[in-house]
C-alpha cells in the first residue's frame, strides 16, 4: 500500500513562507510524477504544482513565481517552497503521487495553510 504523508502546514502572515513537504512509501518514487493541490473553503480542488520524473515543473498561474515544487528521490519526498504567501492562499494542500505508466493515483492526507491577512 503506497503512502504519501504530507507535513510543514500551518499558520503564517502575509508575505510569510512556509515549506511542504510529502515523503512517498515507495521504491519506485523516481518515476514518480508527483504534484501539489489545493482546496479553499467552499472551491474545488486545484492543481497548484507539478514536477515530473525528468523534474520538469510547472504552475498555475496564481502562483508561478511565488511557489516553488522539488524532488529528492533519495529520500523519496517531494516538496512545494511557498514563499510572498497571501490570505488567497489559505487552503488545505494535497500531494498526489503518480508512477508513469500506471494507473495509479495516489493522495496525502492534507496539510492545513492558513495565511493571515
């Protein structure tokens, strides 16, 4: 059974950073494409962030050059940098873990971002 098990939320002020982190319970995470979701009250869930096996990234538009996705595969953990954080941002964050060629999609658990105006 695959695990993904999210942590580093919490609670910041505008213009504050934070960093998440997601460590995958697999021995295949380097074909791994992994990616960053959110869901604000009331909102779908978006897709904030991805980075492929190669470690190609992209981002949506309300984030690019604010939020930045990585990958360790020594440690089998992905990671989303989010820095100038706004109220906007609040939401509780999803990793997503998808091996290539399968198909297989797995979820975290949530990690609770809430900025403060």
């Amino acid at each position: 059974q695959v695990q993904l098990v999210e942590s580093g939320g919490g609670l910041v002020h505008s213009g504050g950073s934070l960093t998440l982190s997601c460590v995958v319970s697999t021995n295949i995470f380097d074909v791994y494409a992994m990616h960053w979701y959110r869901q604000a009250p009331g909102k779908q869930r978006e897709l904030v962030a991805t980075i492929t096996m190669e470690s190609t990234t992209t981002y949506s538009d309300s984030v690019k050059g604010r939020f930045t996705i990585s990958r360790d595969n020594a440690k089998n953990a992905a990671y989303l940098q989010m820095n100038n954080l706004q109220h906007d941002d609040t939401a509780v964050y999803y990793c997503n873990g998808h091996p290539l060629g399968t198909p297989y999609s797995y979820w975290g658990q949530g990690t609770q971002v809430t900025v403060s105006s």
